[in-house]
C-alpha cells in the first residue's frame, strides 16, 4: 500500500441539457456521463490515472451500481476495502455556465465497522470527512507513524474540529469557510493554530491561497480556460487534491508550491471534459496544460 483515501461511494450521472423539464415534459440531453464520483474515490482515481495506485476505503453496496464500481475500480487496479452500506449512492449532475447543480441520493447507514487495514508500505494517508470514524481512526494511526495526511475540507462535519488535529495538508473550500463563519484569513489561522503544517483555500476560477513551508500567506491564480472550453466543473477540486497527494508521493523533498501548480493544471485539464472518468489526466497530459497556459512544470 503506498497510500489510502477514504471517502464514500457515488455513481455520477452527469447530463448536459438546456431545460430541465417539469409535470409531464420531457426533454432530451445534449450528451451525458456515468461514472464514478465521491470526494476522496474521485481523488484516489485521478491519483491511479496519474500513476500511483492508492487503496481505497469506500463504501459499497452488493447491488448493480455497487458491481458497476467494482469493475470501475478494477480497470484502475485500485484494492477497494469496502464498508457495507444497503444501497449504493447516486448524485445527478448538471452542468450550467461554469457552475453545476447536484442532486443526491446517499446511503451513509454502515452495516459494519471500518476494516482494519495494514498500513504497512502506506506514504500518505487522505480523507474527505465522510466516514467520520474511519477517518479519525486512520488519520490518529497516519500521525503517529510518520504518514502524511492530507484533508479534503469541502464541508464541516461533526467532527472536523478533532479531525484537522491530526492533519498536515489540510485544502478547504470557500463553503468551509462559510459553515465556520469565518473570512479566508481567519480559516488560515485556524489550520495554523490546529497544527496542520499546509493549508489553503479552493476558491474556483479565483485560484488558491494557501500557506506552506514559510508559514505566510500566498496566492496561486487559478489557469484562465477560456469560457467557451469548460464543460463540467464537477469533480475539478477532487481532481486537485488527488494530484497533488499523486504530486507528493511521486516527490515529496518537492515544495508544495510544485505540486499545487501540477494540480492546479490538472484540474484546468479536468473542466474541459464531461464526467470524472473523462476528466482524469495522465501526467504528460498535466504538463500540456500548464504549458499551454504559460506554466513550464518540469
């Protein structure tokens, strides 16, 4: 094992339409994707694309959607451990001008408890908060061994607080921000003060800021794709967070600006594609992007 994600499970179903239909209506879309989705599962199969293979605590279902994962996560020979839960999720996805609405449909009732897993091998450790206990329980294990651990903060949970204290990358959204009732600066200090040694803010088309090494303050401005080229912006910020943990493990004595600017360009190449399948990069892939935006990644 060279890393584990934890996360849960959902089969994406991303369509592209120009009217959502009501009562009876009906409607035909411009073009759709199904694929794979959740936070840390999105994140753990753009780090196998990339080409570091994670394991992958998820949940699963023994239903159709739930052999459909299993086949997904078997073309990327990723070892999923899985967390029984009844019915596999789904989240349905619409894309609209650079934005994208969300219905989901989530079965978090576990029918057992989190595997325990031999971390031996393991280099880096990341989470999502879902599956609150696994994701204490490891990240608890992860610092006391030395293993990095990286936190995807799209949300606050119940027990995010506790959680960050365990964490060393911790990338949080502009909603995080918002659930704890605080500006971007006051989120920073807080990362500081729970001890996570780097910290930022995904905050879209508005790039990142984020503290590292030095402990200030920088900014890293999003990649200009034009308008016209983004498609779906579903799953871009999955794709960051599994590009940079891919970034790290590939090389880690790296500074973290280095691997924020792979996965910066990595999710620029991830918006101009439908569905997270579609959207997963190889790494000359990366570097196409960000040269072609004036990056020269090397």
């Amino acid at each position: 094992m060279q890393a584990l994600f934890i996360g849960q499970t959902y089969i994406d179903i991303t369509f592209l339409t120009d009217y959502i239909p009501k009562g009876d209506e009906k409607t035909v879309a411009r073009d759709y994707a199904v694929a794979f989705g959740g936070n840390a599962v999105t994140a753990a199969f753009a780090c196998a694309k990339l080409g570091i293979v994670p394991d992958l605590l998820t949940t699963m279902a023994d239903d159709w959607l739930g052999r459909m994962f299993t086949d997904m996560a078997q073309t990327y020979k990723i070892p999923v451990h899985a967390r029984k839960v009844a019915r596999s999720s789904l989240s349905f996805i619409m894309p609209d001008g650079g934005k994208r609405a969300i219905v989901r449909c989530r079965d978090d009732h576990y029918l057992h408890p989190f595997p325990n897993l031999n971390l031996d091998g393991c280099r880096a450790l990341h989470i999502d908060g879902h599956q609150g206990d696994a994701a204490l329980h490891y990240a608890k294990l992860c610092r006391a061994q030395g293993i990095l651990v990286s936190f995807d903060g799209g949300a606050v949970r119940s027990n995010t607080r506790e959680l960050l204290s365990y964490v060393d990358v911790a990338i949080v959204s502009t909603l995080f921000c918002d659930q704890l009732e605080m500006n971007a600066t006051q989120v920073l200090d807080f990362l500081r003060e729970k001890g996570c040694k780097v910290g930022g803010i995904t905050r879209g088309e508005r790039g990142l800021l984020w503290y590292g090494e030095d402990r200030l303050t920088h900014e890293l401005d999003a990649l200009h794709v034009p308008a016209e080229r983004v498609i779906d912006t579903n799953g871009a910020g999955d794709l960051f967070h599994g590009a940079y943990v891919y970034s790290w493990l590939n090389d880690p004595k790296a500074p973290w600006e280095r691997h924020f600017r792979f996965a910066r360009a990595a999710s620029a190449y991830g918006v101009q594609h439908l569905g997270n399948e579609a959207r997963l990069p190889r790494p000359d892939d990366v570097i196409a992007t960000a040269r072609s935006f004036g990056d020269l990644l090397s």
